[in-house]
C-alpha cells in the first residue's frame, strides 16, 4: 500500500486526494491546509487527517471543529511519497523540506519545469518516471496538448503543431479573479508558454502556442492545427481518439457545442464534482486536409491532471512500470469511462 501525502487541499489537492482514496493500491495519510475552510470540513468529513503548515494557528482550526493530526513534517513522516498541491511559486520552496524528510514529490504545473527537473505525462515518459525522487505533472493544458499530439505523431508522425489556448478566468468558485468584460491577451507575446511546456515532454515537437483569457469559469478550449507526416483519413483519427483512454469524443448526436453543455452531460452522467479528467474532442470539428488535422478540444482545468498524478505515484514508487496498467487501474478505480 502506497502512503500519500497531500500538502495543499484546494482545487487539485482535493481531487487528487479522492482519487487516492479510491485506488486499491494506495492510502491519504494526510492532507494539509494553511486556514480553517469549507474544504477543511471536506476533509474532516471524508476522514483524511489534516495537518497544517503552522502549529500556532492549531487553535482556529479546533475552534471550528476541526481536529489537527500535527504540522506538515509530521505528515511527511507518515508518507512514502507527497503530491505538492499548493498555490504556484509556493511548491518550489518546499522541496528542501522533502528532501530533508527522504520522501517522493510530485509538482504540479504551476511551478517551473526545473523544480523536479522531469516533466511527466502519462502517454508520453511514463516509463522515464519509473522510481524517481522529483517529478512536475505539467499543466492541465500541456496535458491535454501531449495527449492529443503523442496519439497522432505515434500514427501519422507530427512535424509542426499550433495551437490556440482560450483559457477560462478563473475556476468556478474563484470570486476574486476576471476578467469580466475583456478578452485578455496572456501573453500579448507569441509563443504563450505552453509550446516549451509541451517540449519538456517531448522535446521533438515543434510546437507554437497563443493563449488569452476569456470570462468563463468552466472550462479551457483549444484550436488545434498539426501538420503530419503520413496523410491520415478523418475516420482514421476518429478511431484513435475513441480507443484512446484519457480522450473522448464529444458527438455530434449530442447537441453539445460548448464547454457549459459538456459540463452538464458530465453532471447528468453523475461524474463526481461533475470532473472531466479526459480531453472532449469535438467530432464536428476533426478535419483532414491534405496533410493537415485540425480539432477543437475542451480541457477542464480542475481535473485532467488528477489522473496524471495517481500514475505519476504508480511509476515512482516503482509499483507498475507499464503505463497501460497504471491508466487501466486508475481510470477503473474511478469508474472512468471516456465520454
């Protein structure tokens, strides 16, 4: 039984402490908050010992009901690996802690690739990830981009990739971030960040991204174009995205033309937190011209990297060295079906 250490329980902490709970071969032993929160009741409820950064503040936390187990360190010491889950630029400052404490870490894409020095993606470097100390899951739009692209340069061989990121403002129950009434260029500079992203996974993809943000809360959509080396048929890259584990395939027979609608068919399945973890690939969208492939994708940025995390435990505890496995044990645990 792998011990897993949350330290953050906000947006992705939480999730990645559920699916944790769910896997057969893994136990939270802990899950760590800076303040008394409605996610701290969650946490109290679901069972996981919550530990915090700062003792002096053990007082609020019992003052609102909520036991403390102990600080960070004491949680480490009960784990056998940690996903670092706190706010970006913070993660980076605990890895001496970790380092102090002998344990694994996982990142997430918030911080630089050079906190862990290894980026991770399921499909893409599983097998790299097998029994490291340090691993950085890569954002939830990186993410979405490796998977599409490593499942058609494995097929048809990917020369160029641009893509366009529409990224939601903020998360749903983010009250203090916009815009409210802009399209805002992030960055105004082209390539957005998320091209050199991709290249910490696969270095050989030559890849151009732009990004702005828009006022939605929901979820991020990408215009992809990649130009292949094979031509391949539209049946054929159809095919692949329906047989492929962490992608769906978001049917025309639905009606679904917006990221609003795809989240309430994720609701009305009876997805928990109504999560996506897999990219929905709009089927009206996916054309081939000549040696060109072109697709709009809907990437929910609370959830994609979820899964990513619990194979990312798999591969560095060195308890499954194949990614197929580890993709199969976590999508079943969570009874994960792709739309």
């Amino acid at each position: 039984m792998i011990r897993v250490a949350i330290n953050g329980y906000g947006t992705i902490g939480k999730r990645v402490a559920d699916a944790v709970a769910a896997q057969p071969d893994m136990k939270v032993v802990g899950v760590s908050k800076t303040r008394p929160s409605h996610e701290a009741y969650v946490a109290k409820q679901r069972g996981y010992p919550l530990y915090i950064a700062d003792l002096a503040k053990k007082g609020d936390f019992e003052r609102a009901g909520i036991p403390v187990a102990g600080d960070v360190e004491d949680m480490l010491k009960a784990a056998d690996i940690v996903v670092d889950a706190t706010p970006g630029g913070v993660g980076k400052k605990n890895r001496a802690l970790y380092e102090k404490h002998g344990v694994k870490a996982i990142w997430q894409g918030g911080e630089d690739h050079e906190v862990a020095g290894f980026s991770f993606n399921s499909d893409c470097n599983f097998p790299d990830a097998v029994n490291r100390s340090f691993t950085r899951v890569v954002s939830c739009n990186t993410t979405g981009l490796c998977r599409i692209i490593k499942a058609m340069d494995r097929e048809f061989g990917v020369k160029n990739v641009r893509a366009v990121m529409v990224r939601r403002g903020g998360d749903p129950g983010d009250i203090k971030r916009g815009p409210i009434d802009a399209v805002v260029l992030n960055p105004v500079t082209i390539p957005s960040h998320h091209g050199p992203d991709v290249q910490t996974v696969l270095p050989h993809v030559n890849i151009v991204t732009l990004a702005m943000i828009v006022p939605v809360t929901m979820m991020h959509m990408h215009v992809v174009q990649m130009d292949l080396e094979k031509t391949p048929t539209r049946e054929q890259v159809i095919q692949i995205i329906e047989r492929h584990p962490r992608m769906g395939l978001v049917r025309k027979s639905t009606g679904i033309t917006s990221t609003a609608e795809l989240k309430e068919y994720a609701m009305d399945l009876g997805r928990a937190r109504s999560d996506l973890w897999e990219n929905g690939i709009f089927e009206e969208s996916v054309s081939v011209i000549g040696n060109e492939l072109y697709l709009f994708q809907a990437i929910h940025q609370e959830a994609d990297v979820v899964v990513e995390n619990i194979d990312a435990i798999r591969a560095m505890t060195g308890t499954v060295t194949d990614a197929a496995k580890s993709i199969e044990m976590t999508n079943k645990a969570l009874g994960f079906t792709p739309i």
